[in-house]
C-alpha cells in the first residue's frame, strides 16, 4: 500500500467516524428533547395539581371563615337583643360620674 492509498484509507475512516459522530449526536439530541418534553409534562402536572389542592384548600377556608363570621355577627345581634337597659341604674351611674369631676 502507498502512502495516497494509506491516506484516501485514513480519510475515508475519519468520514465514517463523522458520521458516526454526526448520529450519534443527532441520537442525543433527540433522546435530551424527549426527556426535556416529558420532565415538561410531569413538571407541569406536578404544579396542576398542586396548585388543584391549594384552591380547593383556600376555597374552603374561606369558607369556613365566612361561616365564623356569620355566625359571630348572628351571635352578636342575638346578645345585643337579648340584653336589657337599666336606664335607672345607668343614670344614677352617669350622676355619680358627674358629680365626682366637680
């Protein structure tokens, strides 16, 4: 074999090896994009539903917070109704206070 022959050889290895090279990269690339668009996915799904389970959370807290506060002000009116003014007692009181500042 002479050296053109050793050389062309040589040459036409290396294009093979490119080539290989070439595919193997494309391979890579193409196995990296599926699995960037599947951890897309379950990322995404993942954030869906926690997300889901945070509203529904919240959505019941409020809920129950409108529920106390209907309650409380209920509570309240039924207190203040119930209760009874003793305007006797409360003018004698007032008297008191009044005659103490002079």
């Amino acid at each position: 074999m002479d050296n053109s022959e050793v050389l062309g050889h040589l040459l036409k290895i290396e294009s093979e090896a490119a080539i290989l090279v070439n595919e193997a990269q494309a391979e890579a690339d193409k196995r990296i994009a599926e699995s960037e668009k599947l951890n897309k996915a379950s990322y995404e799904n993942h954030c869906r539903a926690k997300s889901e389970k945070l509203e529904k959370e919240l959505s019941e807290l409020i809920k129950l917070a409108q529920k106390n506060y209907r309650d409380e002000l209920e509570s309240y009116k039924e207190k203040k109704s119930a209760a009874s003014i003793d305007f006797k007692n409360f003018s004698l009181l007032l008297d008191k206070f009044i005659m103490e500042e002079t």
